[in-house]
C-alpha cells in the first residue's frame, strides 16, 4: 500500500482501528490521483492537517478550496476526497472510531491565518506523534486526552457557521447534494442509478445532477461512479476476493459489466490493477 498504513480505518473495515496513525500527506498523494480524489469514506473520524500546498476539497458533496494551515475534520464515514496543485505538505490523523463519539457531528474547516494559532495546531499534532513514538503503557490512556483537547481546541477555533451546519444550508444546491452524497454513502453497494436516488430524495434526476454540479463541480453520476470505483480499487488492492465477488459486493449485475465499466474508468480491467499494485 502506497497512501495509508496497513491499519488504517477504511470504510468497511471489520475490525476499525485500535490506536491512531499519523500519516504525511506527501505519501498519501503517491500512487496516482485517484488516492486522493476519488470520493470515498473511512470508518473513523480523520483529521487533515494542511502546512503548504492548496487546491479544492469536497466534503458531502460540496466542493470548497482549501490553502496552507487549513485544518479539515471529518467525521467517520464522510464522504470526500480531494485535489492537490503543486506541492503539499502536512499530516493526515486517523483517529480510532471510538473517539468518534467525542467529536463534532459536522464537518469543520479552519482556515488559520494567525501565526500562535498554527503553532499550536502544529503543537497539538506533534504531541499525539510524540506518545506514538514513545509506545508507553499508558500511551492509549494518554491518546484518548490527546484527541478530546484536540477536539475542543478545533471546535473553539472554528467559523461559528460551519459548525452550525449554516455554511452548507446557505443554498438549496449544496442541502440537495448533500443529502445526495449522504444516501450515497449508505447506499451505493446496491447497484442503485442516479435516478433511483433522486426519486428516494423527491426531485428529479436531471435536477438532481444540476445540484450536485453547482455544489461540487461534478454531476451526480461522476460522483456515484467516482464513489463507486474508489471502493473497486480498494477491494481489488487490499483483498484477495474474487473479482466477480467483488463486482457482486459492488452491485455490478455481473463480472463482465464490472469489468466493462472498470475499464471505462480507470483504463485498466480489474485483474491487470490487482496486478500492479
């Protein structure tokens, strides 16, 4: 694996993580775009911590830019993903779900532009690495505190209107495509279309993709198939599953479609991926 340590929190994972991993965002942007672009979800609260670099990131179907010493936390199982331009720099924390129930319900993005403020986020950072590095027998105990501080600190620091969910209600577009991301995330093993999402959300499909588009810059099926082939590449990776049990997992009517269809998007067939990584 080039992006994340073995034991990672994925979406889908039987057994979530026991402790927290601190990876640098130089390895997670290796191995190809897709490692950061494609939507996908983990099944732990993450934490991104950005010290140089920008570019755009979605969070639920809303697509915001983001520069250095911004710091986006998300909670377990939202979906995202998002672009590099030129360099970047600074740290992806993985927390174990348990400290989800501690953490914000809504995404939180702060843009920190005051220098004591990025010395103390980068501060927050250094000391869960620190009790990493040093393994001690109280280092779980001593995590767990690390996070709650953490937390605290992130909520006392960020825009009121993000944390209300106020930021994201400001347009119908954005409530519609996150909805739409949300039933996404639940949903989108079923073999579902677009328009079987936009009927269960009381719009139509045309209106549906037009949302998503001035939300996020794509249209609903990028977003599905996006979702959708993120989660193939994972399986084909991580997992030794049959490729037609993976098509089948996925909701792909059969092993030849999956194939098809995994083609069209990533310009390999699922056993020449598996292959090469």
């Amino acid at each position: 694996m080039t992006d994340l340590p073995p034991t990672a929190p994925t979406h889908g994972d039987v057994r979530p993580p026991a402790s927290f991993r601190i990876v640098p965002l130089q390895r997670l942007t290796q191995g190809g775009r897709w490692h950061t672009e494609a939507m996908r979800s983990y099944g732990a609260p993450v934490l991104y911590w950005f010290i140089r670099g920008q570019g755009r990131i979605t969070v639920s179907g809303v697509t915001r830019g983001y520069g250095a010493h911004n710091a986006i936390l998300l909670p377990a199982d939202t979906m995202h993903g998002f672009d590099v331009m030129g360099q970047v720099a600074g740290s992806a924390l993985f927390f174990p779900r348990a400290c989800g129930a501690d953490m914000p319900a809504d995404p939180l993005h702060l843009r920190l532009r005051d220098a004591q403020q990025q010395a103390e986020m980068s501060f927050q950072i250094e000391n869960i690495q620190r009790e990493l590095d040093m393994g001690a027998d109280t280092m779980d105990r001593a995590l767990h505190h690390h996070a709650g501080l953490l937390s605290v600190w992130l909520e006392r620091h960020a825009d009121p209107a993000m944390l209300s969910g106020e930021q994201t209600d400001r347009r119908a577009a954005e409530r519609l495509s996150a909805a739409y991301t949300a039933l996404l995330e639940r949903d989108f093993r079923k073999g579902r279309g677009v328009a079987d999402y936009a009927a269960a959300l009381g719009v139509t499909a045309t209106h549906l993709s037009r949302s998503c588009k001035a939300a996020s810059g794509r249209p609903a099926s990028a977003l599905l198939q996006d979702r959708l082939h993120y989660e193939a590449r994972r399986m084909l990776r991580d997992t030794e599953m049959p490729i037609k049990d993976v098509a089948q997992t996925l909701g792909f009517r059969s092993a030849a479609y999956f194939t098809r269809a995994f083609h069209h998007q990533t310009g390999q067939t699922p056993s020449a991926f598996r292959r090469a990584h």
